[in-house]
C-alpha cells in the first residue's frame, strides 16, 4: 500500500524487524505452551472424575441432577423435545456430516495435511470414547428416570466427547482465519455453546449420569487442543520454523 500523500513512508529496519520476529515468536512459544498446559489440565480432571466415579463417590450428586432432570421435565414437558433436538446436534450422523464436509473443504482450498488431522482427530477421539467406556464399564442410569432409553455403556459421554473434539476444533479453525479479536472470540463461544448443549440435553434427558458428561467435556476439549497443536506444529515446520508465529489473516489493502 503506498503512503498517503505528504506523509512519509515509514520503513522498517532489519534490527526492528529482527526485534518483532522474535517478539512473535516468544508469544507463539507461550501460546503454545499455554494450551499444552491447558490440554494437560483437562486429562488430569478426566483422570480424576474416573477415579471418583470408580469409587462411588459421584453417585450423590448424579442422583441428585438426575432426579432434578427428571422433574423439570415432568414440570414442563416442552423441555424433553427441546433437550432431544439439542441433543441431536450431538449424533453420530451430524457430527460426521459436520467433519466430512470440512475435511473436503480443507482438501480443496487448504492442505490435505490439515484434512487429514482433522479427520484422524474425530475418528481417534471415537475410537478412545469406545475404549474408555469398555474400560470403565459403568451402567446408563436407569431406564426410571430417562425421557428415552439408550443403549451401551455410560462414561464418558460419546456425545458430550465427540461434540467437544468435531465442534471446537471446527471453531478453532474458523477462528483462526479471521483478523479481529471480537470475531474470534465469538466463534469460539458460539463453538463451546452447542458443545454445552449437547452435553446438557444428555443429563436432562436421563441418558447419561452428570459426571459422564463432565468427564467427556473434559476429554474432549483436551484431545482438539492437543490435534489443534500438533496441526499448528505441523503448520510451522512445513514453513521452515517450528517456532515461529503462525501467519494472521490480513485485511486487503485499500486501493490507492
């Protein structure tokens, strides 16, 4: 973009130059750091509502959100058909429909490497859903107090997991290709909002014990930040610089 008119052109020197670059890459290295941590933090109270609820320790406070669930329905019976509806957000079909039209989106205007992770994010985070709910083996409350009955095992939350890792990992990506903090940040909340949602509708319709949810939130939202940092790496070393901050989107230039 040229200089307005009777103002001089601002040129940047190497040495500043030198100073941003690695300004940038010290606040790419703590972002980095920071969700690390973060993701690490998630797998610790995953681990820790698996150990309490192995031991009969939730059992209170599941009863005690499931018979709350059960007599807000029986209070407004609107409440079940609006909890099944977000709770389909949540299915199977819709979140692979949601993941399948992404990773072909990515596939033709982006790189087949991000395709490639996001897919092998959503079908890996299945997968270990399947695992730990083999492990754990706990029983779906029973049938008394759920609006509809479900079959399989209870924790933790294939719904609440599956719609952390598919719905905040396809925010995170549309996030991360807008300018603006606010249009971020929006993304990101409306992102986490269907992934509350979901996770809700499970518990209020008595399919699901509270801390099965908790737990699969918890799962969940750690396995997207781990994939979205490994896509992120991935990213930067395919640039030359494992380190270096990834590119923002830029507004295009006015014309002159």
């Amino acid at each position: 973009m040229c200089p307005l008119p009777g103002r001089p052109a601002v040129t940047t020197s190497s040495g500043a130059g030198s100073v941003v670059e690695l300004r940038q890459r010290h606040l790419s290295l703590v972002r980095t750091l920071g969700f690390g941590l973060m993701a690490a933090l998630l797998i610790l109270v995953f681990a820790l509502l698996a150990g309490e609820m192995l031991e009969g320790d939730t059992r209170a406070f599941d009863m005690m959100l499931l018979r709350a669930a059960q007599s807000l329905r029986a209070d407004h019976p609107w409440v079940s058909e609006l909890m099944r509806d977000f709770s389909g957000l949540g299915s199977t079909v819709v979140l692979t429909l949601f993941t399948a039209i992404t990773v072909g989106y990515l596939a033709l205007v982006s790189t087949r490497t991000s395709a490639l992770l996001v897919a092998a994010s959503a079908s890996s985070g299945s997968i270990c859903v399947t695992v730990f709910k083999a492990a754990f083996g706990r029983a779906r409350p029973d049938t008394v107090y759920a609006e509809l009955v479900a079959t399989g095992l209870s924790f933790p939350s294939g719904h609440a997991t599956m719609s952390a890792v598919v719905f905040l990992t396809l925010g995170a990506l549309m996030a991360s290709t807008r300018m603006l903090w606010i249009e971020r940040i929006y993304i990101v909340c409306a992102a986490a909002l269907l992934t509350v949602l979901v996770g809700v509708s499970r518990v209020a319709l008595g399919v699901h014990w509270a801390t099965d949810v908790l737990g699969g939130w918890a799962f969940g939202s750690a396995w997207a930040i781990a994939w979205l940092l490994l896509a992120g790496f991935i990213d930067r070393r395919r640039r030359g610089d494992p380190f270096a901050a990834t590119p923002r989107p830029t507004r295009a230039a006015p014309p002159d």
